[in-house]
C-alpha cells in the first residue's frame, strides 16, 4: 500500500462537479483507491462515498493505494487533486 497527503483546491470542495472527476479518474485503476479525512474515510470509486465525506477547500486528506497498479494510481489520482479536478 502506498498514501499521500493532499490538499483540496476546489473553491466548492468534494461537490458534485469535483466528485464525479474524481470518481472518473479513480475508475481507471484496478487498485482500491480510498482517502482518510478527519477521522473519516471514503472510496474514491463511489461518488456517493465522497459526496458523503463533505471534504470543503483547504481540506487535507490522505490517499491510501492498495492493488497491482498503487503506485501509477497514486500519482495520477494526487496529481488530478492538485490540479483541481478539472475546474
């Protein structure tokens, strides 16, 4: 298992538009893709896991990767935060 400690760009945090990239990007791995955030945790892979984690702005979270591909996944996943998901 590899992790990463991110920071959340989106002025609207984790909503719908954010999500759903996330989600999308999570999707291309066949690894298991979660974040731990305040004591909670969520699938990358479920939009209504991280819609339901609330994550705001200047939220950090932590990237857990676990799976054949944890390391490409790990990068490409971080890498699609910090550049703010599409927005």
């Amino acid at each position: 298992m590899v992790e990463k400690k991110v920071t959340i760009k989106n002025m609207t945090g984790l909503d719908l538009g954010p999500a759903g990239n996330l989600c999308n990007v999570a999707m291309q791995f066949r690894s298991s893709i979660t974040f731990a955030f305040d004591g909670g945790s969520a699938n990358a892979k479920s939009i209504l896991s991280i819609l339901g984690s609330t994550i705001a702005c200047g939220d950090e979270i932590t990237l857990h990767c676990e799976g054949p591909d944890e390391v490409q996944a790990l990068e490409t996943v971080a890498k699609a935060i910090e550049d703010g998901l599409g927005e």
